[in-house]
C-alpha cells in the first residue's frame, strides 16, 4: 500500500502550468513534515524575499493517512513573512483526506497569478478559476460562496485566506473548512502575495485497503483505544477548554499581557462555562473518531426590531486564552464574539490576541495614543478588540501596519520590548516557567507543540539543564516522526512508536518500519537545516523581560537557568544543523 515513491503535484500561477512527479525517499522523510522540508530545503531561495513569486508554498501528508484514525492532519510549509526563513504549519479538516484521495502526497505552488484565482483541484480536474468577485471577502463568506459554486463531492476541502492574508499581515492565517487553520507564521500572507484566494480540492478518488486480517484487526484496537478508554475521552468532553482553570490555579495562564498568571475571572470563560452557556455541537476532521472541534455560538442583533441571528465559531484553549485572558475579557460570549472577528478578517488567533495585549498596555504605558490606534484599548472591554481586529487585518495606518508585521516590530519602533510576549512568535498561552520559555522562542516553529516543555515544566522537575535538554531533544524527535506520518498530536499516547510500526508493517512499509527510529532523526536534523539555510541562529533569539518577572505556582522565573539552557538549546540546535562548533 505504501509507494517506494512521492506523488507530487506542481502548479505555477504565472505560466498557468502544472505537472506531476515521482520523488523518491519515502524511507527517508516518511512524508509530512518530513517531506516538507526536503521540498522547500530543494526548491525554496534564500537570496529572495518572503513573497517573491519563486519562492514555495507546499502542502504535505503522510504514509499513514486514510489508513488510519486521527491521521487526520497536512503539513503547510513556505518562508515566513515574520522571519523570512521555513516555517511550518499543521492544519485538519478534510485538508488531508483531500490531498490522499486525489492520490498525492504533496501539493507545490509556485508563482503568482495576475489576477486574483481559486486552484481548483481534483484526481480530473486541474484549473484556476477567477476570484476577482471573492477579493476582499472575509474567509467565511469566502468559504460559502466557493461550496455553493464547486458542486463537487467526495473528501472536499476548501482553504482560503481572508483580508490579513491579502494585505500580506505576517498574522494572515489560512482558514481549512472553516473550524480548522494554517494558523501561525504567515501561510495566509503567502497566499496573498500570490494572489491566490482559495484552494479547493475534490477528493474523488478510491484507495485500496490492505487483504487479510492484520490491517483490520490492528485499525479495530487503535479505533478502540481513541473512542473507548480514557486516552481521549478529554478532548471530547469539555475540550482542551479544561485546561483554563488548571493553569489558572497554577499560576500558569496568562492574563493581561502577562501581568498576572491567576485571575478570579476564570469562572466566566472556563471550559465548563463555555459548555454551559455557549456549546452548540461537537465536530471532527475527516478520519477522526473523537470530535474535539467545540462550536459555540454568538448571536448577533441584526434588526431594530429585536431580530437575531446566530454564528457557530469554534473555541479551544489557545483562542479562549488569547482573546479571553489575555485582554482581560471574562465573559464567554464576548470572547466568542472577538474570535468570531478574527475568524472572518482571516488572522491567526493567538498572534492577533496577544499583539492586542501588547498595544493595550502601550496605551497605558502613553508608547502610543488613541490618535495612532485609531480606536481606545481597555482591558476587560471587548467594544475596542473587536474594531480593532479588521484594523490589525487591514493594516489601515503605520501602527496597524507594523503591529502586523510582528508584536516585536512594533515593541522595536514605539517601545515596550520589555512587555512584548513574543517567545519567537506571539506566545502560546503556557505560562510555565523556564523550559517552556526556551522551548517555544528557539523552537522550529515557535509552537507549544514543537515539544511538551509546558508539562515539564508542570511537573516541577529540578532546574537541570542537561535533563531539560534531553527531554526536549528527545520529545521533538518523537513529534517529528508523529507529524511526518501525519497524526494529529492529541492522539501521540496512542500512536506508540511500536504502533507506528505495526501500521506501516501491515501497509507494506516493514523496510520503514525497521528505520523509524533512524528516520525520525534525519528529519529532525534536516527541518533545521531548513530553517538555518534561510539564516536562521538561536543564539541571536532573546527572550523578554516581561517573563522574568512571572510568577507561577514554583516562584518568580530563574533568570541563570533559563538563560543556561537557552545557551544549550541553541547549541544542540546549531549541532542538528550540521553547523556545530
């Protein structure tokens, strides 16, 4: 069942041209992550800017996808516009069993269209449709117009951009089939830069499934462990929304740009409140048993005459914490209503949540004026968040335009470095002491889930930088292999490394099986000498004052071990790299 080869599918928007090839090296990158940065390692330019027409912008799955449950994810990756080196980002929806079902591996964009255009794709059809009428709508009209216009059927998955990513905002994200998103780094600028307003793909296609009884034997207890023990029974309940009043009694949920890390308001916008007052449904990505999607919903007064409608947004921790906690904001429909505007203006949440805090507090501080902003930020007022969002997406003025460009080019030109969350990127909502400081600001992809520092962290290990760098070496590599295959990370218990093998044995893969191990660190490796080669050195990244000044459930952060391990991080960094001393 597994092919000795890559199927990928090239399309060049200025020549309107595409073409499919064979890549060997299956046993190599796995694919995935994997793949994804032995593509854009091949095929990205370094001496060019983030939005040059040449640069790549690649779209990647993995051996084990439609074979198997919660294999559910794609790999994005492209140069990001915050940094101008690889970035990747990690999406679900039908996005992966899209790509399967049109039988490729991985999707390579090149160029840029002189007009505005949808991709459409199929396992019969490659064209570019005009979307000239679609430029400037928001990523959920965009959304609903392209399903009532593409009638097709089978694993469909519509990605699409919003304002941000066509004003090129290092925030834009890249909307997957509504709930789900390419959301940090930028994927939704590169989009825009390339005048690509929507990709829509048709899986229409079959796969053949493996004889006997070994494949079906082994599905039927994967399947079991995710629907029938307590491995994921969380994520179905109330959501990773749980985690809220967790972090909040340890000290360790961020709250007003990061001024506190505990708050009394956590009744209002806990996971249980949510579910209580807001929870329409449950949903699922294609290929997923559990259904961890938690939509709510927000009503809107749309006549004068007390006539309402309602709009379903999709909440979990990051978005509850970035437009929840993090402005102060401590009732959960109002939270809802702000993620509701960023979803529509197409900008990454915790980006877009967390550069609001940091301009919240630069009003206090007098950094900037009302007169700059264009409109009065207040933590715990939600009337100012939401008109600011189209104006972060917009980039209506020089501050909203530098502000999009990243929370720390605007700390650089108006001050307030010191109170500027950025681990990178905008943080992730873990405020859990050292490890997870280091790990997220030196990280590949700036993410809280390039390891699972924020549970070392938790789990009051000793200040031991030789432990601390063992276990983020060794829980990325394990990730790396995880997001090559590519599985969602909520099911990593499940997906043992000796179930990986026993997947990839009863599709054909013993060979892959065998050097997975042995994989797994080639691919760690080569993602950073993708990221190096665009220039990329750990020892240059610093981490802001704002953090040591936290105090968690452990104490106030120490200042000599969290700077002795972001020495040796970056070491190991430059080693894996093949740049080491």
């Amino acid at each position: 069942m597994i092919s000795p080869t890559f199927r990928i599918l090239e399309v060049n928007l200025s020549s309107g041209r595409s073409a499919i090839r064979s890549m060997p090296g299956v046993e190599t990158c796995l694919g995935g992550s994997g793949l994804a940065a032995r593509l854009h390692l091949d095929l990205a330019k370094p001496h060019l800017a983030w939005d040059d027409p040449a640069q790549p912008l690649i779209f990647a799955i993995g051996p084990l996808t439609g074979f198997f449950p919660l294999m559910s994810k794609s790999v994005c990756a492209f140069t990001s516009p915050l940094h101008s080196q690889y970035a990747e980002s990690h999406a679900g929806g039908r996005s992966a069993l899209a790509l399967r079902f049109t039988g490729l591996d991985a999707l390579i964009v090149t160029g840029r269209s002189e007009r505005p255009v949808v991709l459409h794709l199929g396992c019969n059809v490659i064209e570019l449709l005009d979307a000239g009428y679609l430029w400037g709508k928001d990523a959920l009209t965009t959304g609903k117009l392209l399903r009532s216009i593409l009638k097709g059927s089978g694993h469909r998955t519509i990605i699409r951009i919003g304002p941000a990513g066509e004003n090129k905002s290092a925030m834009a994200c890249i909307n997957v089939d509504t709930y789900r998103h390419f959301g940090r780094l930028g994927g939704g600028a590169v989009m825009g830069a390339k005048n690509l307003k929507a990709i829509a793909i048709e899986g229409n296609g079959s796969q053949d499934l493996p004889a006997g009884k070994d494949y079906s034997a082994l599905y039927a207890d994967i399947f079991r462990k995710l629907t029938d023990t307590d491995m994921m029974r969380k994520y179905h309940n109330l959501g990773t929304a749980s985690n809220l009043e967790a972090l909040n009694e340890l000290k360790a949920l961020p709250w007003r740009n990061l001024q506190a890390t505990s708050d009394p308001g956590i009744t209002g916008i806990s996971g249980q409140r949510f579910a209580d007052d807001t929870l329409l449904r449950n949903a699922a990505c294609s290929g997923c048993p559990v259904g961890c999607i938690h939509i709510g919903f927000v009503r809107e007064k749309f006549h004068a005459d007390n006539q309402y409608l309602y709009r379903q947004v999709g909440y979990d921790y990051e978005p509850i914490f970035a437009t929840g906690s993090m402005l102060g904001l401590t009732k959960a429909p109002e939270v809802l209503t702000v993620m509701d505007e960023v979803e529509k203006v197409g900008l990454d949440v915790m980006s877009a949540g967390v550069a609001l805090a940091w301009a919240t507090e630069a009003l206090e501080h007098g950094l900037v004026s009302v007169e700059q902003t264009g409109v009065g930020l207040r933590f715990g007022e939600v009337e100012g968040y939401l008109k600011a969002m189209p104006m972060l997406a917009g980039g209506v003025n020089e501050f909203w335009r530098l502000l999009a460009a990243g929370t720390m080019a605007a700390a650089r030109h108006y001050g307030g470095q010191d109170f500027a969350c950025v681990l990178g990127q905008e943080m992730a909502g873990y405020a859990t002491g050292e490890v997870f400081y280091v790990a997220q600001s030196l990280g590949l992809r700036h993410s809280h889930l390039d390891t699972g520092a924020y549970s070392y962290d938790q789990s009051n290990a000793p200040k031991d930088v030789t432990k601390a760098l063992e276990f983020l070496l060794e829980d990325e590599r394990e990730r790396v292999v995880l997001t090559s295959m590519v599985a969602c990370l909520f099911a990593r218990k499940v997906y043992d490394p000796d179930t990986l093998r026993q997947c990839l044995t009863v599709l054909g893969g013993r060979e892959i099986a065998d050097g997975l191990d042995k994989a797994g660190s080639r691919i760690q490796n080569l993602r950073w000498q993708a990221r190096i080669a665009n220039g990329y050195d750990p020892f240059q990244v610093k981490i802001p004052k704002r953090f040591l000044e936290v105090s968690t459930w452990k104490g106030q952060t120490d200042p000599q071990y969290l700077e002795n391990l972001r020495l040796a991080y970056a070491k190991a960094i430059k080693e894996m790299s093949g740049q080491g001393n």
